[in-house]
C-alpha cells in the first residue's frame, strides 16, 4: 500500500556556525507514504482556493501524531522535491490523511 517516504519536519532549532552567523538545524520525521498526481476534483478545488494541487500524499493518521501543527511542508524522499502543504484531508470511516502539496523547490534533499 506505501510506496513512498515522505519527511515532515518534526523540530528546528536555531545555532550558530563558526563565523557567528545563525543557523537553521531541523530535524525530520519519516512516514511512509502513497503519492498520487494530484486529481482533477483537487486541482479544481486548489484553483478556486488560489494555489495549485501538485500531489497528494496518502499517510496514516496516526504517523501524524505529535507533530508540530505549524508544520508546512514535506519532502518527497525518492525525488527530493519540496512541497508545501496546502490542505490537510481527513477522510470519512477511514485511517488515512490526504495532505495535498504545491510544489515549492526541486531534488533538495534533507
């Protein structure tokens, strides 16, 4: 049923390097995931909403719990590419969240 791995940012905190200038570290929380292109009902609703449905990505709820809710984003890890959460779907008489992504930047790995 998972056929991907998507990171979610779970923690960052905020250090210095070496010349004194502040540094983001963040840490990532691996969930495994079934992404899909995004469906014409979501690029619909995404475009009436201002933004556009790139993906969706299928996850158990309960590998959602203890997370941040601030969290924005997460990171296709096959591909590397950076999506910005766009809606958080939760369906009926079901385990599994749809979170719907707008993509953000290309291949960056984390």
């Amino acid at each position: 049923m998972w056929t991907s791995v998507i990171k979610i940012p779970e923690s960052s905190v905020v250090t210095q390097d070496a010349e004194g200038y502040p540094t983001t570290v963040t840490q990532y929380r691996s969930i495994p995931a079934s992404i899909q292109s995004a469906q014409r009902g979501d690029q619909i609703l995404a475009e009436q909403k201002g933004y556009s449905a790139d993906v969706v990505a299928v996850v158990m709820g309960r590998n959602l719990h203890g997370l941040p809710r601030n969290w924005s984003e997460f990171i296709d890890v096959e591909t590397g590419d950076v999506y910005e959460l766009k809606r958080v779907y939760h369906q009926d008489r079901n385990r599994t969240v749809e979170l719907t992504g707008q993509l953000v930047r290309r291949g960056v790995t984390a």
